[in-house]
C-alpha cells in the first residue's frame, strides 16, 4: 500500500500542483513548470517500484534477511515525503 499511496501523491498532487505558490519572477524557477515535474515523477516513481520489488523479493525468497525486508519497509514509510519534496521542489528536466 505505501508504494501504490506513494506513486498517487506524486502523479495526482504533486505533479499537477507541485510548490503550490510560485514566485511572480520571469523567468518563473524551473519547477514552477508543470513538464520538468513530470520527468522528475517518472524518475520517482521509478524508484519507489524498485524499492517496492526488492522489498517484495526479500519477503518472498526463502533465506534472504529480515534486515532487508524490514530496511525496504522503512524506505517505503518515508517514501511519501521524500518524493513530494523531490517531485514539487527540485528543478527537474523536462521529458
């Protein structure tokens, strides 16, 4: 649930509304535009599935440490906030 909760929050909020208030300066910063947010959710999303299957294989596979599963678990926690900020504030490039 936090990999499919995190891909929703970065593709339905922070993709289309990104920092919310954008300054009244041109050129406006790059990541008040909506196409440089879009590579940097693919790039997220990207990333939020690979953490996903490792996690989902360390839980699966006979003889792989708790550790892993429990570090991947974690990593999907946290993952929410961490893509937001990365999606809506980092400048991002265009796709």
């Amino acid at each position: 649930m936090f990999a499919i909760g995190t891909v929703a929050l970065i593709w339905l909020a922070a993709v289309p509304f990104g920092p919310l208030v954008c300054p009244a300066v041109y050129p406006a910063p790059p990541n008040c535009f909506e196409g440089n947010r879009e590579g940097s959710a693919l790039i997220m999303t990207l990333v939020v599935g690979v953490v996903y299957a490792v996690t989902l294989l360390a839980a699966v596979l006979p003889g792989t440490r708790r550790v892993a599963m429990t570090a991947g678990v974690v990593l999907l926690a946290v993952a929410p906030f961490v893509a937001y900020a990365v999606v809506a504030w980092s400048p991002g490039f265009p796709l």
